[in-house]
C-alpha cells in the first residue's frame, strides 16, 4: 500500500520510515511511504506557502494555487488502476477512527495534505477526496495526524503485523471477540511483581491453562474495563 504526504516538514515522515515495524513491512515492500515538500510547488523565489487570509483575522492561510499545484503533481503519478483516495488532515473534518480505518485500507493508495498555520484556503476542496481529524483539539500541523492514520491504516495490510490475531481483539475492532470494547487486561512475566510494600500476581485463571475459563474471564475483563473508562462505547454502532 502507498502512503504520500504533501508536508512542508518532510523530514518528520522521513524519520518515521526507519523505525521498527514500519521500517520492516517497508523493506519488504508491503508498504511504501513517500513525503513531497510543499515549497517545491511555490511560485516565487522566496519558497511562499502561506498568504493572510481575506476579511482579516489572525494567522496565515496556506495558499490554494501552491496547494493545488502540489496535488496535482502528486496525482500524476497515480495508475489510473490504482484505487486513491487525497485526504486533508484538518480540525474541521470528521474523527478517524478504527472503522474508518479498516475502510480507507481497502485503497491502493492514500494522499495526505497536512496543513500549517491556520488552515487552508477553501477552494483546494474540490481535490479532496476526505477530510479527517484525530481529535477534538488543535495541533500545530498535519504531520502527526498523517503519521497516526498512515500506523493505523497500516495494520490492516496483510503481513505488516507478524500474527493477523493480533489486531483481531483489540479495542474498537468490531469484528474482534470483544467487539467494540476496550482490549481485555494483559500480564506477562514475572508472575509476581513486588512494588514497594504493594505485591501484584498475575489473575491465577491465566495460568490455568484452561482456554476455555481464559476465554471467559477476557470478555468478562474488556465488559468491565469499557464501563469504567468508555461506557459511550457499550451501545455504539460502529
């Protein structure tokens, strides 16, 4: 799968490449990850991306024709085969989520438009294809909501997570055991763990070897978890 994001911090997304799983799933060509430097689209010699917005207003606005210029180089490298999707990363747009996702990593390829400053003149939406937020709070750009989407988006890719099971009963995964709850506790060596004057063991029925009990007190652990810290989620429809 294809990652591109159109940035002017590329070294942000270059960075990120290196690292761990990314980096493997990247040498094995499973995914491929790119950054274009918005400045290498300006139109004047000071490398200008951002201009003051109209009406007024603090801030700067970045600029449609350097945006669109951006874009459009970036779309002429898509196969007309390949399913693409351009994404503007911005507080306005709709939450990501573990839903939307599963859905954006049936694409071939995802482009990223991250902004700066404070947003973007409202006439590049016409190349969007979606508009996503991470949050309801403000960052100072879109590198990090770009970055978050690609590592989420990323794990649905066959063979970048080692075991498929591992992102079947992970919290919000609808089509996990659990459902849409919260993952269930989880605990490995030593078996007792002495902090202070405070001595914690692992629950006696994870050591049972009983699956069946294991498979019971899971579910029965997520129920629990998800009431105490997310109780939205017990009814939500994904």
């Amino acid at each position: 799968m294809k990652f591109e994001v159109i940035t002017i911090f590329p070294e942000l997304i270059e960075d990120y490449k290196k690292i761990s799983i990314v980096a493997r799933a990247i040498k094995k060509r499973l995914l491929q990850i790119k950054a274009f430097n918005l400045r290498d689209h300006t139109f004047d010699a000071h490398k200008t991306v951002d201009g003051r917005p109209y009406g007024g207003g603090a801030g700067m606005v970045l600029k449609a024709d350097v945006l669109s210029r951006a874009i459009t180089s970036v779309l002429k490298k898509v196969s007309k085969k390949e399913k693409t999707k351009v994404i503007l990363l911005t507080p306005a747009g709709k939450v990501f989520s573990q839903k939307e996702a599963k859905k954006l990593a049936k694409n071939d390829r995802l482009i990223f438009v991250s902004g700066r400053y404070e947003g973007f003149d409202e006439r590049i939406s016409f190349l969007v294809d979606e508009e996503y937020s991470i949050g309801d709070y403000v960052l100072m750009g879109g590198e990090l909501p770009a970055l978050v989407m690609i590592e989420t988006i990323a794990r649905f890719v066959p063979g970048v997570v080692g075991k498929e099971e591992s992102i079947q009963g992970e919290s919000f995964s609808k089509d996990g055991k659990n459902s849409n709850l919260l993952e269930y506790p989880q605990y490995t060596r030593p078996e007792v763990l002495k902090i202070g004057k405070k001595t914690l063991r692992v629950p006696k029925v994870l050591l049972s070897g009983d699956h069946r009990k294991i498979e019971i007190w899971r579910a029965d652990q997520a129920m629990k978890k998800t009431k105490k810290i997310r109780p939205d989620l017990i009814n939500k429809q994904w």
